[in-house]
C-alpha cells in the first residue's frame, strides 16, 4: 500500500485552523515524514500517527514552516525510550542547527540520529521494497522535492502454469523477477510462459516550495500522486513568482505537462478562508485534482 496523510497544509502562519506544512507518506510497513512544521507533533497524535514507526524524515527546506516542529519531534522520541536509529535528510546546515539545539539543552538522545545532507538529485535511499529521490525545486533558498517509489517485482507468477511444467513453489519468488528455470531434466521453462506481467509500482511525488518551472514536470513525470505547492490564486500570479511559490493553474499545468494521474494541492496562503476556489481553478486545467486536507489519507 501507498498512502499520503496530510498533517499540515498551510503556508507560514497557521491560520483557520491550519497548520504549517508536514505529512507522512505510508509504504508497506514504512512511515515517512515529510517536512515538520510547528504543530506536527499534536497533529501527530491527533489523527493517531505512531512516531516509533517513522525511521526516515525528509525536510525539503530550512524556511520555518517546514522544520520548525522537528526538534521537539526528536526530543520527544528519546524521552519516550526510542532506541531504534533515525535517518534524516535535508538540506546540510540543519544537521548545525540539530546539534546546537541538542547541545545548549543538554540533551543526550536515546537512539542514534544519522544526517543525510542533500546534495544533487538522484536516489537517496534504496531498500528492498521501497526507493526515495530527491530533486530541485525552485525557491528562494535551496529547496528539494521527493518521490516515493515502491520497489516490486515486475511479474506474477501463474501458479497453475508454473505446476504443469515442474517448477517448484520454492522458485516462485525468482519468477517473479523475471528469472527461468532450469529443471533437472535439463529443460528451460521460459519466464514468460509461466508468469504475467505484475501490477505497475506505485509511486508518489512531494514538489515543496517553488515557483513554476517546467523542469519539474521531468522529475515527476508519470507518478501516480503528486503534491505540488498553491500557495496563491491564479490572478496572484505576478506576487507568487516574486515569492517563489506557484499558483492554482501553475500547479495543474505540471500535473498536465508531467502526465500523473492525480494531483494534490496545498500550501495555502494564510489569507485564505476558503479553500473551494482553490480547487475549482486547478481543475479547470487538471480535472483529476483534489485539495489536501489536514487528516485524510489518499491512497495511491
């Protein structure tokens, strides 16, 4: 399963009962967060996030609505007995701003905390079921987005084919990566001739902050979910590019441009009451378009 629960989706100040920006994106048996505004932690709690089950934090970048709640997440683990270790990865001067927070508090964490400095875009991570990435976006300092990708096997095993040429259940999961077998009778079964092509990956695309650059329809193309921030309407286009953000229309057009099937929107400025129009403007670009509201998980 892929899954993205929405924590936070306003922009700097937290308004009309919103909060600064943090999700989790849920894979297998992963949690994710991705960026920690103030508030992340009672958010946390109150739609039942577990913080032992998160071994991975990405933080896109160091403007505070982003990591301002993470210090308090981290303390918060060691004080409930984490021992478990803690990957983090985010622009590299907040492992300087990590270690003075720890060290003028006098706090000795419970569990080993690895810092990931981002660098260049690529793959960040890469475990047996799951792969993260990492990519520039365009804002007024460094500024990276992250694509959740599941790691599976691309074929399915038949198993009513795989018995009627004597191959054993033993080999299937080798099947399904696309290997043959050679029986002892020293007869090749053909991959293919036992197997069906598996379901495609599902994948998920977080573009933070940025203001509108096509380049970032390449590094998301052909997901299945994509966050892109609208912090502004479409007629605020001219103030949303001095700022570095996008709007609305910006947003559907990389959704459009990129080919994913589904887009979720976000960031929303603070003034803001109503969020309707936010929807409506990007769907008349990208039909497949829904808000992300604070609390409900999209499945993938």
């Amino acid at each position: 399963m892929l899954a993205v629960t929405i924590l936070g989706n306003n922009s700097a100040l937290p308004a009309f009962d919103r909060h600064p920006t943090a999700q989790v994106v849920t894979m297998e048996d992963q949690i994710f967060l991705v960026d920690c505004g103030e508030g992340t932690q009672m958010q946390m709690a109150k739609y039942k996030i577990r913080r032992s089950k998160i071994n991975y934090i990405f933080i896109s970048h160091l403007h505070g609505d982003h990591y301002f709640g993470l210090i308090g997440l981290l303390t918060s683990m060691g004080l409930l007995g984490r021992t478990q270790d803690l990957h983090i990865y985010a622009p590299a001067a907040l492992e300087g701003i990590i270690g003075l927070q720890l060290r003028v508090a006098d706090i000795q964490l419970s569990y080993s905390l690895h810092f990931h400095p981002l660098g260049a875009d690529g793959v960040i991570v890469r475990e047996a079921k799951f792969e993260v990435s990492c990519f520039p976006v365009y804002h007024r300092i460094e500024c990276w987005g992250f694509r959740f990708r599941e790691v599976r096997p691309f074929r399915r095993v038949n198993p009513e084919k795989a018995r009627q040429n004597e191959v054993p259940s033993s080999f299937f999961d080798r099947l399904k990566w696309g290997e043959s077998y050679l029986r002892k009778d020293g007869i090749l079964v053909e991959n293919q001739s036992v197997t069906e092509p598996a379901a495609k990956a599902k994948s998920y695309a977080y573009a933070a902050d940025t203001l509108f650059d096509q380049r970032i329809a390449d590094y998301v193309k052909g997901v299945d979910l994509l966050y892109h921030e609208t912090t502004y309407l479409k007629d605020l286009g001219e103030q949303a590019g001095k700022r570095f953000h996008s709007t609305t229309a910006q947003a559907a057009t990389i959704a459009h441009l990129a080919g994913v099937h589904r887009l979720l929107i976000g960031h929303f400025s603070s003034k803001y009451e109503k969020l309707q129009p936010f929807e409506q403007e990007a769907r008349d670009i990208f039909p497949n378009t829904d808000l992300a509201m604070e609390g409900v998980t999209y499945k993938v």
